[in-house]
C-alpha cells in the first residue's frame, strides 16, 4: 500500500495543517494510516484516507455539516474502500442518505429514491489523488495487466539444432 507523508496529504485534502492534526489525531474523526512513530515524524495517509478527508471537507465547507455526527459514516467509508481498487472507483458517487447510510453509485444511473440525498462525485477527487500518488487513471488502462511477458515462440523447423547451439557457445 503507498502511503504519503502529512506534507503531502495538505496539498492533497487543501486542509491547513492545524485543521488535518484536529481532524487526525485530536478528535480522530478520520485517523491517519500509520501515526508519527516518533516525535517529529510524520504520519502517512493512503489514498482511500485522502479521499475521506476530501469527502469530510466538502461535507463541512459546501454543506456546513457537523462531522462529529458523522464519525461512523467515515470509518464505515475508509473499510468500504479498503476493499475496492482505484480504478474500480472512476465513474461513481457517493450518495449520503442519512447519518450513517450511504452507497456508492454509478454516475450515469439517475437516482431513482424518493428520498432526500446528497451526492458526491467522486471522479475531481480522483482526479487529485492520481497525480499526488501517480496512480493510473481509466483512459490510462486499457485492459489486464499481463501476468508473465509474451515470448516468442519458434517452431520445431526453424529451431536451431543441438549442434548450432554448440557452436554458438564456442564463439561466444
């Protein structure tokens, strides 16, 4: 897992330093992934933590929410995307139905409840974090990665014979 120090994390999340330390250690609403080992260290954050600390900062400044009530929705979010790739995460929302339901969806599929929600996108965010950690965005990726390397393959006809290899060897 790549982790990124605190310096970087504060140009990634737009949080001063102050704000990063009260939301990390002080309340520990969104805690840092490996905290400072010692006194003048720094703490490393992954890029799931990142985008829950950008989701928090667009849930407090846009929307003026308490992120204290919600100190469950974030947990609940950093677990869920523990299990989820990157990649995996381009074209989605995060859509708040409540204190502590959510889900994520596809921003293509028209939000069919009745019910009053707010929606995230996820992909600016996505877009951040990939350049902070170069992680690989989806035009990028154009398919599986290969496990092993292609070699090249040489029929029984063109293959050279015992005795050309040995010659070989003795020049070489």
């Amino acid at each position: 897992m790549q982790l990124v120090p605190k310096r970087q994390a504060l140009q990634l999340t737009g949080l001063t330093p102050a704000k990063l330390r009260e939301w990390t250690s002080r309340r520990a609403l969104i805690p840092a992934d490996q905290p400072p080992r010692k006194q003048g260290s720094s703490a490393q954050f992954s890029w799931q933590t990142i985008l829950v600390l950008r989701m928090a900062v667009i849930l407090k400044d846009k929307f003026r929410l308490e992120l204290q009530a919600h100190r469950y929705l974030f947990a609940g979010l950093r677990r869920e995307l523990k299990s989820r790739s990157f990649i995996a995460m381009w074209g989605q929302a995060l859509v708040l139905r409540g204190a502590n339901k959510w889900s994520f969806a596809d921003v293509n599929a028209t939000e069919t409840s009745q019910d009053d929600v707010i929606i995230l996108h996820l992909d600016p965010h996505l877009e951040v974090i990939a350049a902070g950690f170069a992680l690989p965005r989806p035009a990028e990726v154009t398919g599986q990665f290969d496990l092993f390397p292609a070699l090249a393959v040489t029929t029984p006809s063109t293959a050279p014979h015992v005795d050309q290899i040995e010659q070989l060897r003795r020049f070489a």
